[in-house]
C-alpha cells in the first residue's frame, strides 16, 4: 500500500510543479522589468526540469500520465 501513497504523492507534486510552469511561463510575457523576467524565465527551465523528472519516475512506476 506504500507504493501507492508514493505514487499518489508524486502526482500530486507533478500537478502543482505543472500550474508553477503555467504561471511562470504567463508571467514571463507580461512583466517589463527585464531581472525578474530573467529570474521567471530560470524559474520555468528548473521546474520544466522537475516535470520531466517527476514523469520520468511516475513512467518507471508504469504509471500513464
């Protein structure tokens, strides 16, 4: 049953890690300040990141995302 939790866990965390994408990615085109433009746009490449991480292990897990 731990596995399961596990799994549950994880795709609770891709969920959340994929609204952070969507927001920094929306923000990145609306701000005008070019610092925190880059700093949204580093923030969007490290969480891209962690998304295909977190893919990557729910797909060893056999889980369909």
């Amino acid at each position: 049953m731990n596995g399961f939790h596990e799994t549950l866990d994880l795709l609770e965390l891709l969920v959340f890690k994929n609204l952070c994408l969507t927001k920094s990615s929306t923000m990145t085109g609306l701000v005008q300040d070019q610092e925190l433009r880059d700093i949204l746009e580093q923030d969007a490449l490290k969480t891209r990141r962690q998304v295909e991480r977190l893919q990557s292990l729910l797909a060893e897990r056999g889980e369909q995302i």
